[in-house]
C-alpha cells in the first residue's frame, strides 16, 4: 500500500508552515491556512488535515493541543501570540476543521481516505510510545502531550508530532539523534506506509560515527 504523499502530510504538513516567517502568506493564522489551502491541492491532502484538526479537537484538552502545536512549530515561543489570532488550542483546531470545510465544499468534494491513507498506526502503539519515551531530547511535558496524543487520538498522528517536535528541536537547540532511534524511526514509518521523504526529515540529527 502507498498513501497519496511521498512527504508530510496532515495537519504535521500545516505546521511545517508556520515557521519564523509564516506572515508573509497570512496576516492572521487563518489567513495563512486559507493560503495553502491552494485550489490545486489534491482533496486527500485537504482531508488529511481536516481528520488530524478533527482528531485532536475530539480527543485532547486545549492545553495539551496548545503543547503540541507549539512544539511542532515554535516550542521558545508561547501559543498566545495576538498576531496568529489564536485564542486557545480547541478554538484553533476549529478554525483549521472550518477552513477544510469551505475547501471542500466550494469543490464539491466527497471522497474519503482510502487504503493506506486510513492507517493510524493502532497495532505499533506500544512501539510509538516507547520512542516518545526515548525522545528525552525532547521536554517532558511535550513527551506527555504525545503520550495522550498517541493514547486519545492516533499513534500515526502522534508518531508524526514527534517527527515534527524532534525537528525543531535539532533547529533550535541543537538536539541530535542516535543511529540506533533513527533506524527505529524509520522501521515505524515503514509499518505506517510513510512514503520515502517523511521520517528523511530527521535523518541530518543523527550522529555520524
């Protein structure tokens, strides 16, 4: 099986977005997803993100929402910056679940994910919070943010909010990765039929011999 992205995907591929210049596509958070809501999207991609949004909103407290997307995109900053527009992490998740809405709906669409796209990791839970548990790169209270993550959503979106707080750790604090995580990394992303360039994201952390 093949998911319809050799890369990210899903809300991890939203947060990708919001780095350290992300107003220049957007003067408000919402702006910004509108943005790259772009028409030539493919609706597998706008469905990825609405279940991801979907999935937390659900499932989590908004603080623990706040932890993840904060750790995802800019875990020095705080998650109540009056530029983004974002009054709480349910609020925020809403909006996304919204925007995902109007694209849709303005194109008609109807389809859901099929085949590998619905993988969510469920028979790998143990192995996916064995790893939160080895990333101590990472704060403790991320790691319990994914626990709950992995626990009260999906392990797939919890494993890929690792991915993504890992990287951003390498960026901001230097963080690295031994051979040993990242071959365990990649073997989780193969049994979620991660194509080639997701787990790839992390590979410049790990130590060279």
């Amino acid at each position: 099986m093949k998911r319809f992205d050799d890369a990210d995907f899903g809300l991890t591929w939203l947060t990708t977005m919001f780095h350290a210049d992300w107003t220049h596509n957007g003067t408000t958070g919402a702006e910004a997803v509108r943005y790259h809501l772009d028409p030539d999207l493919e609706p597998e991609a706008v469905l990825a993100i609405r279940r991801d949004a979907q999935s937390l909103l659900d499932n989590l407290d908004t603080a623990t929402i706040e932890t993840l997307w904060q750790a995802a995109t800019n875990p020095e900053g705080t998650f109540s910056d009056p530029r983004r527009g974002f009054t709480s992490g349910s609020a925020w998740m809403e909006t996304i679940v919204h925007l995902c809405d109007a694209w849709l709906a303005v194109r008609h669409v109807v389809a859901v994910l099929t085949g590998a796209d619905t993988e969510d990791g469920a028979d790998i839970l143990d192995a996916v919070l064995a790893e939160i548990d080895r990333a101590r790169i990472l704060p403790d209270g991320i790691r319990h943010a994914l626990v709950r993550c992995a626990t009260g959503c999906t392990p797939d979106l919890a494993f890929r909010l690792l991915l993504r707080s890992i990287s951003e750790a390498g960026h901001r604090v230097g963080a690295k990765l031994s051979q040993e995580q990242y071959a365990r990394l990649r073997v989780l992303g193969s049994a979620m039929h991660y194509g080639e360039f997701l787990v790839s994201e992390v590979e410049y952390l790990v130590e060279q011999p």
